[in-house]
C-alpha cells in the first residue's frame, strides 16, 4: 500500500512529485493489522494505492490525529474582521509548525531552518504564545551545529545533506533571535554560552 498525501490538488489530481515527494509504503502480510506513521504530516488529502494484491483487502478505519504543542497563553490580535481572520491564520500555523522542534513546515520536510525560524517563528513564540522552552531549544540547537567555516549549518534537526551550503544570512538572523530571546527572558547564560559563535559568524562576515 502506498500512502500519499497533499495540502493542495493540481488539476483536480493529488501530485506527489509536485507536492512534496513524500509517499509511504506499507508491506502487509495476511490477516488483521496496524500501520502508524513515524512521519509529521500536513495534508487536506489523502490517497491509498493499493499494489500487487492477491486478493481483496479491508480498511476497518482511517484516522489522523492533530498533534499540537501545549502553550501556556495566546496573545489574541483585536481589530477589523479581515486583520482578525489573517491573525487567526498566522496563529494556527505557528501551532502547527512547533511540536518537538520548529518546522519551517510540517508538509515537506518538517525541517527547522535556521532563518526562518530565528526570523519569523521565534518572535512569534514569545510575543504570541509567551514560549520560551522551545525557542530555547532551538538557540541551542542552532548554536550547537557551527560549520568549520564559522557559520551555522541551515539546518539542526536533520542531516543538513538535504540543503547543500551555507545561507550566510541565516547565521545572521540566529544572533538577531539569540538577542530578541535575551530581551524577552532576561537570561545572560545564554549570551555567555554562544558567544564564542557570535564572534566566528562575524568574523565570516568581516
């Protein structure tokens, strides 16, 4: 069985090699059983292919279950109805993008970037969500994933292989989200910990 699934449809069809090359395949074997993905998913659909079977098959159920990070508040934003709606929709991905880690987006590669999250996500987890133990992680993440060449590698949940080279920017903005954590939490362990990269990713740049 093949389990393939998407945000979006292309031309009324569910495009894998378009959408994000990610299918499952299950190998069953005879009688009753149980598949669970390992895998973060974000789809609106969802299609099952069946291969080489020699006989019918029965599906007893289909389930997805949401998976969200617990957070202690939710700043709301309060002004006309189309502000109120994008705010909304700003909200709900940052959820769905924070569960063990940051993820640039659960769909692809539920990768945690290190510009966008420093850029983006961790702001809006403090001012937002009033989180500081997920950004914290991803500081030390971050911070503890230095290329030779001084700068930070793009990626730290997963083998950066996926994204070849460096973005120099992207070094840069994790001293920006290293400064905007500091003003938020007030804790200067974390300024003394990374020090030592900040100067390497500057000198880089000099």
């Amino acid at each position: 069985i093949y389990i393939s699934t998407a945000e979006r449809l292309i031309d009324g069809q569910l495009q894998t090699t378009i959408e994000g090359r990610f299918t499952e395949h299950i190998h069953c074997r005879g009688g009753k059983q149980q598949f669970l993905s390992l895998n973060w998913r974000a789809f609106r659909f969802l299609r099952l292919r069946v291969h080489g079977a020699q006989e019918g098959i029965r599906i007893h159920s289909l389930r997805a279950l949401r998976v969200r990070t617990p957070m202690a508040r939710e700043a709301i934003f309060k002004s006309n109805d189309d502000q109120e709606k994008v705010d909304v929709l700003c909200r709900r991905t940052i959820r769905l993008c924070s569960v063990d880690g940051i993820f640039d987006t659960p769909w692809r590669e539920a990768a945690q970037w290190l510009g966008d999250v420093a850029n983006v996500t961790v702001p809006a987890l403090h001012w937002v969500y009033g989180d500081k133990e997920l950004s914290g992680k991803f500081m030390c993440q971050a911070g503890l994933n230095s290329n030779p060449d001084g700068l930070l590698s793009n990626l730290s949940n997963c083998e950066p292989s996926a994204a070849r080279g460096n973005i120099p920017d992207y070094s840069l903005w994790w001293i920006y989200a290293l400064r905007e954590h500091y003003q938020y939490t007030g804790e200067e362990a974390w300024y003394r910990m990374f020090y030592p990269e900040v100067q390497r990713i500057m000198r880089w740049h000099m």
